[in-house]
C-alpha cells in the first residue's frame, strides 16, 4: 500500500475534513473528522481501523504498516 493510496481511502472516513500522513514504511496518521464529536479516543481509533481493515481486505500486513492514527475532532484543534 502506498501513502498515497492510504491519503485516498481515508479521505474517503465519513466526515473527514483533513488527512496527514508523515513516514515512509511506518506511517503516523493525523485524521480530523465531525463524526469524532463526543467520542473518545479508543472508539475513533475502533472506528478508524475497522474503515481500513473493511477497505484493505486483502491486505494483512495493514496494522504493520501503521505506526500510529490520530484522531481529532474539528473542536479540538486550535484556531491559527
């Protein structure tokens, strides 16, 4: 799976307003989406993996390949 294509699918998170991804082989993800509102964090990050795993089916070495996803809601970020 490329970066990319991981960018592309999770553009796709309901209500997903931005996707980051930072590394090469590993990657860390930073999602912010309006579905996140008043979850906390192990039912986004439950929500987030469960999209992946529906969408790379194929792909077993998905959690491998994921170093860590953040998760925010647009509440949470800072206004610049």
């Amino acid at each position: 799976m490329f970066k990319s294509e991981l960018k592309n699918t999770l553009n796709n998170f309901p209500q997903t307003l931005s996707v980051n991804i930072d590394g090469e082989f590993q990657f860390i993800i930073q999602i912010v989406s309006k579905i996140f509102e008043g979850l906390d964090e192990a039912d986004r990050q439950e929500m987030v993996y469960n999209f992946l795993r529906n969408t790379f089916k194929n792909d077993n070495n998905i959690y491998e390949k994921i170093e860590f996803i953040f998760t925010d809601a647009p509440s949470e970020l800072k206004n610049n």
